[in-house]
C-alpha cells in the first residue's frame, strides 16, 4: 500500500540526557499527532552552568503517515 507522510520540526528538552530530550519531544507530539512513524535527530545542544550540562536541546524531524 502506498502512503504519503508528512514531517514536521520538534526541539525537545531534558535536564536529564539528549535521549530524553527526544523522549520528551516524541511523547508530547503523540498527544494531538496521529501516525507517528519516525523522528531523525538534527540538531544537539546544551546548556553549561557551572562547568556543568545544566540541561539538553535536541532538534529532531518527525514523520507521520497522512490519513487516506
């Protein structure tokens, strides 16, 4: 079966790790986006307070199959 995906732009952020970062990006698209298939990630930065990764920023493109 043929299908048509769009793909939208999400930064996602974490105190905790980049991956979070993604988690936290995907889990929120999922509660008003049907259809999510796949996210690349595009973009990592953070933020350094005090010699320290005070918090993560990750980019990514996500992908959801358009509704016949």
């Amino acid at each position: 079966m043929d299908h048509t995906y769009k793909h939208i732009e999400l930064t996602g952020s974490s105190a905790e790790s980049s991956d979070q970062a993604v988690q936290n990006a995907i889990a929120k698209a999922s509660k008003t986006l049907k259809n999510l298939h796949w996210f690349e990630v595009t973009d990592t930065r953070g933020y350094i307070d005090e010699g320290g990764v005070k918090y993560w920023q990750v980019t990514i493109k996500v992908g959801f199959r358009i509704e016949d």
